[in-house]
C-alpha cells in the first residue's frame, strides 16, 4: 500500500536548522510499514514557516496558500491509499483544514495520530473528513490496519484504532506498550527533508516514557492510559542505539548528535554505562534534555566527558509554590540552582527552560521565575507561554475555571500568545513579559526601570494592532542592542 504521511508543522523552523530535531514518531512508522513492504512518504510543512496571517486566512476559507496547494499536488503525485496526519493540539486546526481540503478532490482514508487524537480523541474522531484515529504508540497498530486493508480483511476491531462506520464510531480498546522498542527497525531518515540535516545533525531516541507527572504534561496522562498495559519507562539497548548513530554518520555524514528523549539522565546507572559506550564508539558533541534533579556531579562530569555540549533543563517556575504544587515539580529551589553550577563547572552550556502564564501566576511570581534565573545565568533562556493541554490536569482546571478565551487555531504557538485569560494576570502582560523575559534575566537591576517602563507601555496601548507593532519594534530594534550591553556589562 502507498501511505502518505504528513507532518502540519508551523511553529519551529528556526528549531529545525538549529538542532536536526525529527519528527521521529513519524519515522518510526514510516520504518516499519516499509519494513512489511509498503510505500511512504512525508510532506513536512515545517520548512514553510507558516504564519499567523497566512494560517488565519487559510482557517477561516478565505485562502488556500502555497503549502495547501503543494501539498494537494504532492498528493496528487503519490496517489495514496491512506494519509496519516501526525498531530499535536497546537497543529490541530491546520491538521482538520487539510484533512478537509484533501477530502474536496480526493476520496482517500484519513487517520489522525499523535499526541492530540491520544488526549482529545472524541472531538478528533468527530470531524468529517477524518476516518480514523490512532491513539497512543503507532507502529503496530498502523502496520496492522494497513496489512488488513491491504489484504481486504475485517478491520473493525483494530487496536488502539477508532474508526467510523456510518454514523457509529468503532472505539477499540488500547493495546500493551511496546516493550522490546529494540525489535523496532531504526527510524526511516530518508523520508526527511533534507534540510533537516543542514545543522550538521539529527535526532535519536534512547528509551520512551517519562516517570515524572507534571500537572501540564502529556506523560500523566499516557502513564493513566496505560495503566496495566505493560512497563512505561521503556529503554534500548546501548548497543542498538551505538549501532543506529553509526549507520546515520555512514549514511548522511551528520557531524553532532541530539538526543530526545524527555529526560534523558533519569537512569544514572545506564546512562554512564551509554556515555562510556558512546565515548568510544562515537565520540560526536551531543545535546539533550533532562531534570535538575537527576543531575550529580559525577553525572554531569561523565556527560561531558562524553562530549555533550549542552544540557537544556527545566526551571519552568522560579516560585516554590507554583512550581511543586501547581506544576508537580517536587524540586527544591536549591537543587535547580546547584545542577545548573554543577554542569557548568564541568564545562557544560546550559538551556533552562521556562514557563509563565501557569494557573495563579501573577507580576510577583513572574519575578520569582526572572530571580532564579539571573542566580542561575544558564547560557540560553527558554521561555513559553503555559499551555493547558486537554488531558492534563491543568489543562482540565483551566477548562472548569472557564480560564480558556482565546481561540488556540490561531495561536503562532506557546512562545508569543496564550488561550487563557487568568484572573491573576492579563493575557497583555504575560505576552510582554515573554518578550522582555530574557532582557529581565541577562540585564543588570539598573536597567530593569526601563524594561518596567516598556513593560508598561506596552500593556497600556489602546489597541492589538499597536501593541503587536510594539512587540515586534521591541523584539527587532531593542532585543539585539539590549542584549549586547548586557554582555558588555558583564565582560567589560
Ligand atoms: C522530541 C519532541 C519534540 C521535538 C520533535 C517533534 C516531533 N514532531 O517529533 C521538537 C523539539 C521539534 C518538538 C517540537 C514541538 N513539540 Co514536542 N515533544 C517532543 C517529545 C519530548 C518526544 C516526542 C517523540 O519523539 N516521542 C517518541 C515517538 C516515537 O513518539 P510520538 O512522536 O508520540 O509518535 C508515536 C505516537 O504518537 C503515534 N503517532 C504519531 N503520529 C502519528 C501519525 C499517525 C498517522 C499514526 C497512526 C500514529 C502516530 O505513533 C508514533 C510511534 O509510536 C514529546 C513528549 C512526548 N511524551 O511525546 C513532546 C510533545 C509531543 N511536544 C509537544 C509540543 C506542544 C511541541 C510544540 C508545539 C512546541 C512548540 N511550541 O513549538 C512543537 C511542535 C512540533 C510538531 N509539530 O510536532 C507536546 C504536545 C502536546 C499536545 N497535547 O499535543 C508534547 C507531548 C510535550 C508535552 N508538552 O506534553 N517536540
Ligand atoms: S519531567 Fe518533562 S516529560 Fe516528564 S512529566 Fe515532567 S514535563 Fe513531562
């Protein structure tokens, strides 16, 4: 069978020069469906930068843009016998737009998987133009209702697929978890753009699962649909991993190694045993993701001596209360603190990550998140706009609270805008202390009456018109001077 599937990505291109970072979900499906001998390809929208405007346009039918028309056409060409859309809650609306568009000229299958149809699947199940959905792990449940379509068997009681039949949807229970993931095949780059690799790298996979349950995290939920469904925390072999990251050197000359994995330290004991494998046997500067409160000396050391260049971590809130009750981030404040000085004394760069606009956040809260990070300097700052994912228990709270007013279609994504309007905090404010967030962090305290009075001003504009020119002169004009008399003032 052909399989066509798409990638709807608008909201990180800039992501994908810097790291490689795949949709590796994708490729895995894709890998074993060409494994069993079907035919797949991938329209990645990521490289067109998709933007509000042009998105908001497209939404609301008033015009069909140049990825819509490509992407009809690109179909056209591959004559599939089913599309699959990946998707998650941010890329929703463009997904059902599509899906929509597809289903005016051609009469193919449409399935939805992803992180989006696994927490929401009634609403997606209940859109016209999609047929099915796929909730949860993809590979054997695609590879399964694939081979019965192809063979023209009975594919009603597929799992982990919903499927309508007439008025009536067909809602399958879950299959276990894929608990031998080194039995999958390594994912299928091919299918990549090939721009993916101009960043000199891409993207692997050590284990899958999360043990953590942050209140915004699609992990509490997938831990409760798989309760009784097989081990969640799932690893793969050092080997197989050493062995994948070799075949992609050969194959696509890539020169530095991302890994993706949510946290990639949480195992201390395999992840040495991994570093030691790796500094042998591969030796290429690597980045990854984990928890401060993994993070040792002897960790940190080991990472770098492995040649990981950076470590992004989590803050996400500089306020005790907030961040362990609201969040469920059991963290102690100094334990953040103490993991980023300890990867930079052993030569690591670090990424904290950062979120406001939580549930209760107001200006004081907000400054807590700015103190912490000016105790920590980590060397890049990441700071998004907290998003209530369905699924989550805060996405559910802020849902009961009728905290959610804006529509999420037409967000650019979780970095410059937020759906909700808590009563502690104006939407207005939080989109401007985004903005500002790093000048506050990087700026010595002399400055911060100007930010204040920026701040000001830009929460005081009369109209959203004004204040989106005024965001996007302070972003252009300000962000770059500002920033380099910060580094100035630190490295005179
Ligand atoms: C690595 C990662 C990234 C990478 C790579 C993204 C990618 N597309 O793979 C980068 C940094 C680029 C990224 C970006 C973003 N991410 Co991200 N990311 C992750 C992370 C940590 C792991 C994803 C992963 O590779 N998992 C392993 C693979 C094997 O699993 P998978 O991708 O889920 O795919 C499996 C199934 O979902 C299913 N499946 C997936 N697609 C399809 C399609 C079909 C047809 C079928 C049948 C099945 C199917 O089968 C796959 C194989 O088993 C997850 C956390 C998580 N728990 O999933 C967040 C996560 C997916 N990201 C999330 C978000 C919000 C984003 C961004 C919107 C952030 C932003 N503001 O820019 C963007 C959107 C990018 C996009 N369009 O996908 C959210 C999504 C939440 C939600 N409710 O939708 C998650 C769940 C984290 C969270 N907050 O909870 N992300
Ligand atoms: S540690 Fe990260 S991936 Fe794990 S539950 Fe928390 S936010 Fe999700």
């Amino acid at each position: 069978m052909r399989i066509l599937l798409i990638h709807p990505n608008r909201s990180i291109g800039p992501v994908m020069n810097w790291y490689g970072e795949a949709p590796l979900g994708i490729l895995y499906l894709s890998a074993v469906l060409e494994k069993a001998g079907h035919l797949t390809d991938l329209i990645d929208l990521t490289p067109y930068l998709i933007n509000r405007s042009s998105l908001r346009s497209f939404l609301r039918g008033k015009t069909i843009p140049t990825y819509a028309r490509d992407l009809l056409e690109r179909t056209k060409a591959f004559k599939p016998d089913l599309i699959g859309f990946s998707v998650v809650s941010t890329h929703y609306s463009l997904s059902v737009a599509l899906s929509n568009l597809i289903k005016e000229s051609f009469d193919v299958p449409i399935i939805f998987g992803g992180s989006h149809p696994t927490v929401d699947p009634e609403e997606t199940i209940s859109e016209k133009a999609i047929d099915m959905i796929c909730i949860g792990e993809g590979e054997h449940a695609l590879l399964e209702l694939v081979t019965k379509i192809d063979e023209g068997k009975d594919i009603s009681q597929v799992k982990n697929i919903w499927i309508k039949e007439g008025s009536n949807v067909l809602r399958n229970p879950i299959r276990p978890l894929i608990q031998d993931i080194d039995s999958l095949p390594y994912p299928n780059r091919e299918i990549l753009d090939k721009r993916y690799f101009k960043s000199g790298g891409t993207s692997f996979i050590t284990g899958r699962g999360c043990p953590y349950q942050c209140s915004y995290c699609v992990n509490s939920h997938l831990q409760k649909l798989y309760r009784g469904l097989g081990k969640f925390i799932r690893y793969r072999s050092i080997q197989k991993v050493i062995d994948e990251i070799n075949y992609t050197i050969e194959r696509y000359k890539i020169r530095k190694v991302t890994f993706s994995d949510e946290t990639f330290t949480t195992n201390k004991k395999r992840t040495i045993e991994f570093c030691n494998a790796y500094k042998k046997e591969i030796g290429l500067p690597f980045i990854c993701q984990t928890r401060c409160d993994t993070v040792d000396r002897e960790l940190v050391t080991t990472l770098k001596d492995a040649g990981c260049e950076l470590v992004s971590m989590g803050i996400e809130s500089g306020n005790d209360f907030l961040r362990e009750h609201i969040l469920n981030r059991k963290m102690p404040r100094d334990k953040i603190i103490k993991a980023f000085r300890l990867a930079r004394e052993a030569g690591i760069s670090t990424n904290a990550f950062n979120m406001i606009g939580v549930p209760f956040e107001t200006e004081r809260t907000i400054d807590d998140t700015i103190n912490i990070n000016r105790v920590v300097t980590p060397d890049g700052i990441n700071c998004s706009l907290f998003m209530p994912f369905k699924g989550t228990r805060l996405g559910e709270l802020c849902e009961k609270k009728g905290w959610i007013k804006n529509p999420l279609e037409e967000l650019p994504d979780y970095y410059y805008d937020t759906v909700l309007e808590p009563p502690s905090i104006s939407r207005t404010e939080l989109i401007a202390h985004r903005s500002l967030f790093d000048l506050y962090v990087h700026l010595q305290e002399k400055y911060h009456p100007l930010l204040n009075l920026f701040k000001f001003l830009w929460v005081h504009l009369p109209s959203e018109q004004l204040r989106s020119i005024y965001g996007r002169l302070i972003n252009a004009g300000l962000r770059g001077p500002m920033l380099k008399l910060a580094k100035k003032e630190i490295n005179p």
